[in-house]
C-alpha cells in the first residue's frame, strides 16, 4: 500500500493502525484532520498550531475514527476551517 509502512509512510502496515490529529469546533464536530505521520512531523505541527490557533479543540484519535466522524457537522454555523481542511 502506497504511502504507509516500509516504503517511507511512517513505520505503520495497516492504515487502521494509524493516529490523526482531530480539531473539535465548540459545538463538539469534528471538524479539520491530519494523519500523524512521523516523517511529517514538522508538518503536523503546524497544522495543529493552526488549530488551536483557529479556536478549535485538538485530540488524538484513529484514522478509522475520523473517516467514520469528519465533516459531518449538522449544526447551522459550522466553522470556516471545516471547508477545504482535511488532510487524510
């Protein structure tokens, strides 16, 4: 599988094994992603400085766990950083 494992994706075979960074908006969805991954480490930084910058509520959850829950904010005023933010 292209991007994960031994071919330079971060040391991890199975993609389900493998963590994000999740912003939380203040209604509670999850609203913005990015996959953590050890190679990219100065990368997810700054995005999750950007985060918390933004206002949101930074936790660590499984990439399953995000591709099952991101994006799905049904309230009328869902932050601007939910457009266009996912990094999977």
């Amino acid at each position: 599988m292209t991007g994960w494992g031994e071919d330079g994706g971060g040391g991890v075979s199975d993609p389900k094994d493998q963590m994000c960074y999740v912003g939380f908006a203040a209604c509670g969805c999850a609203v913005a992603a990015t996959v953590d991954v050890p190679n990219h480490a100065k990368d997810n930084a700054k995005f999750v400085a950007g985060l918390i910058r933004d206002g949101l509520t930074v936790e660590r959850r499984t990439v399953e766990w995000c591709r099952e829950n991101l994006l799905r904010c049904t309230h009328k005023k869902a932050p601007a950083v939910a457009q266009g933010t996912l990094v999977l």
